[in-house]
C-alpha cells in the first residue's frame, strides 16, 4: 500500500479507470455476441446488431481501451462475416453538402498619404 499521498491517488484513479475499461469491454464483447448470435438466428436483427457492434468497438477505440488497428481488424471481420450471410453492410447517413460561402470582399486599397 502506498504511503505517499500522490501514489495513493494514482491507485484511486487507477481503480475507477479500470472499472470503466472493463465495463466498456463487457459492452462490446456482449454487443459482438449479440451480433453473431443475430446472424444465425434472424437476417433483420442483424444490421441493427451490426451497427450497435462496430458503435462499441468505435467507442472503445475513443477511449484507448482497445487499439485503433485492433478495432479496425475487429469492425473488417464483422462487415465480411455480415457479407458473407448474405447482410447488406448497414449505409451511413448521408452528409449534407456544405453551402458555399460567399466569396470575401477584397479590403479596399489604402490611399496615399495625403502631402503637406
């Protein structure tokens, strides 16, 4: 058990930090279970599943609890197992062209000093 008070803060920090992590595992691993589960069972089930998994794995990668490239590998194996079963891969919504702005006014010219 730490004496200092600054290593004592570090295991207090350090335990709310892991329960977060493991509870956004659990999430994702209960998610990607739900998934697999959707897949055999009922195709309509699936993309909704399919879209809840990747959110998980998306939110996971946010908070470093899981790597960018392994979320990366993780989403590619679901999008080809969905594929695969015949499952459309879920469309992402649509974005909005950006209206153009308006061109700038050019800053009018500066007179010339007037002379004395």
């Amino acid at each position: 058990m730490p004496i200092i008070k600054s290593a004592k803060k570090r295991v207090r920090v350090a335990n709310k930090a892991a329960v977060r992590n493991s509870k956004t595992k659990r999430s994702l691993k209960s998610a990607v279970k739900a998934f697999h589960k959707a897949l055999t069972s009922s195709q309509k089930d699936a993309s909704t599943e399919l879209r809840k998994a990747q959110s998980s794995l998306d939110k996971a990668g946010k908070k470093n609890v899981m790597h960018k490239n392994k979320v990366a590998r993780k989403q590619r194996q679901l999008s080809r197992a969905a594929k695969a079963a015949g499952l459309a891969a879920p469309k992402a919504p649509a974005k909005k062209p950006a209206a153009k702005k308006p061109a700038a006014k050019k800053p009018a010219a500066k007179k010339p000093a007037a002379k004395k």
